[in-house]
C-alpha cells in the first residue's frame, strides 16, 4: 500500500510535521482522530486540529491513556471524551457509526489520525 507517513515530535500532529499542507494538498477538511495519549497528544491535535477549521470525529473506544497518579485512565479518557471533545470540538460516536460513516463516503476525502505519543521532552518543548 502506498500509504503516506508522516511522523511527529510534539504533542501536536501539526507542529513542525508536513501534516496540515498534506491535507491541503489533498482536500481533506474531515479528519477522524484516534490514538494515545488521550489527555496530551490526542488533546492536542483536536483543538488544533479544530482552529484550522477541520471537522472532527473521534470514534469511541479508539484513543486511550494511562493511570496518572491523580486520575484513573478510565476516568481521564471519559472525562475528556465525553466533556471536552463532545459538542465542543468534535463528534463522539459509536466506532459502529464512524464505520458506517466511511462506508457511506466512499468517494468523499476522509483522513484517519492516528496519534501516537512520541515527542520530545517536556523541557525541549518551550
């Protein structure tokens, strides 16, 4: 499959990669979100996602996170799933919906977001 890759550094998808001129280039204005860590990298990547003006889907169940010392996982990906994302930045669905939703724009320009924790260190950020 002749699949394009584009590998980050940051907690945003967007800072320094060629993610945002690839989706230009293409047409693509919706981008389904999934991946780790919900709260920092995931987080991210929506909201800057959303400024750019893209619209958002992040199906249930496809981003994920770890106990924090002050936070369950469970309690974090509900939290930010269900009270930041939802209605705010982006449609919260059933992965069944998201499924449906594809296979009904077959022909549309639809981009799968698949974040994954890798950056660099808190102190080479700022």
């Amino acid at each position: 499959m002749n699949e394009t890759v584009i590998n980050k550094h940051y907690n945003s998808a967007f800072r320094e990669t060629r993610l945002k001129e690839y989706l230009e280039e293409k047409g693509i204005h919706q981008l389904i979100i999934t991946g780790m860590q919900t709260e920092y990298c995931v987080d991210t990547t929506c909201k800057v996602a959303f400024e750019y003006g893209y619209k958002l889907i992040m199906p249930e169940k496809t981003n994920t996170t770890f106990d924090n010392g002050s936070m369950l996982a469970e309690d974090l990906y509900t939290y930010y799933n269900f009270n930041i994302f939802k209605g705010r930045f982006a449609i919260v669905e059933d992965i069944e919906k998201t499924i449906e939703r594809i296979e009904g724009l077959l022909y549309s320009r639809i981009f799968l977001l698949g974040v994954k924790k890798s950056f660099k260190p808190w102190h080479s950020l700022w």
